[in-house]
C-alpha cells in the first residue's frame, strides 16, 4: 500500500512538473498555445482523486487504520 500512495503522489509531482512546462513554453514565439497544461492538470487532479478513493477503500477494507494523536499528551 506504500507503494502505491508513493507512485501516485511521484505521478502528481510528474503532472505538475509537466503543466509548469506547458505554462513556461505555450504562446512564445507567435506559437499557438497546445492545452498541455489543462491536460496535466486534470490528470493531476484525477490521480488525486484515485489516491483519495483508494484510502478511503482500504480503510474500509481494513487495510490501514487510523492512529490518532493520544490524548493528554
């Protein structure tokens, strides 16, 4: 399961990296922009969703527990 909430926030690292690309290069240079950081940011936000659902689902499941912070301490 670590590995899994590890690949997705590399991936919305990723998405993120490549919209700030986009936003950097789109419309230099009498370019017309290419709507590749719209792109990267609705995958951004569709992993992040994925993520969300998938603890929601293992903690449902199981899988994971809430810890909490101890009270009085």
């Amino acid at each position: 399961m670590k590995y899994v909430i590890g690949l997705a926030f590399v991936g919305i690292l990723g998405s993120l990296g490549f919209a700030l690309f986009f936003l950097l290069k789109d419309g230099r240079d009498g370019r017309a922009k290419s709507g590749g950081m719209a792109r990267a940011l609705t995958v951004r936000i569709g992993l992040s969703v994925l993520l969300f659902l998938c603890v929601l689902i293992a903690w449902k499941l199981g899988y994971i527990q809430p810890g909490g912070l101890p009270v009085g301490k």
